[in-house]
C-alpha cells in the first residue's frame, strides 16, 4: 500500500519544480492506482495544503531567472546604444539625419538599432513582468 503523505510530498516537490499539472496527476494515478478524478482531487487537495511551500520554492526560481534576464536584457541594450551611438558620430556630415527618410535608412543600415536595441528592450520587459509575477506568488 501506497503512503499518501509521502505521495502529497511528491506533488509538492513535483508541482514546486512547475512540473506539468497533468503530468502529476498521472503519476500520481499509476502510483496510488487512481482514477483520473480520483487522482486530480487528491493533487487539488495536496496543493490546498501546501500553496504557501510551493510558491515559496516558484518564487525563488522565478525572480532568480527574472533578474538574470532584465540584467541581460540591460547589457544588450546598453552595447547596442552604445554602438548606434559610436555609428552615428562616424557619419559623414551629409549623411546627416536631418529627415525622417534618412533617419529611417539610418536605422535599417544600423544592425544594432535593428536588433540589439529591441531585444534588449524586449528582454527588461520580460525580466520586469517575471519579477512582477514573483511577488504575486509570494502574496497569494
């Protein structure tokens, strides 16, 4: 016979690792020898018992990886800032970026406004929503 404290042990442990709902709660059926139902309410139970343990450990990972990436995302920014800014004082003076035509060819020929600086912008928001999101786990 199966131990369910050890078993909702494991769920917790499983579902603290964002392993899959459904992934669960079939190991949990084939464990115990469940039904599908069966299973998912004894998975609804174990978290009930155990939200504020499971968030804990989510939100370790969660703002451990958010702040690698808007810390990344801030160095990719400044590099292509910095080298859009080193492009742009090399210009020959009737190059000048004095309409929206040749400000628009400037970007395009410019490989870090088109690719650096966006990503780097794209990267502080996802760092920024994943921090967010980490103190929403904490607070639940």
């Amino acid at each position: 016979m199966i131990d369910l404290d050890q078993l909702a042990d494991d769920v917790v442990k499983q579902l603290s690792r964002s392993v899959p709902l459904n992934d669960v709660i079939y190991e949990v059926c084939q464990a115990a020898g469940m039904e599908w139902n069966d299973g998912r309410e004894f998975v609804r139970q174990a978290v009930a018992g155990h939200r504020q343990q499971i968030n804990r450990r989510r939100f370790v990972i969660l703002l451990s990886l958010s702040i690698a990436i808007g810390l990344g995302g801030t160095a990719v920014l400044l590099h292509g800032a910095f080298q859009a800014h080193e492009y742009a004082l090399v210009l020959p003076p009737e190059k000048a970026l004095d309409t929206p035509l040749t400000l628009f060819a400037y970007i395009v020929q410019n490989e870090y406004l088109i690719t650096e600086i966006p990503l780097g912008v794209a990267m502080l928001v996802g760092g920024s929503l994943g921090i967010r999101s980490a103190f929403n786990l904490i607070q639940e």
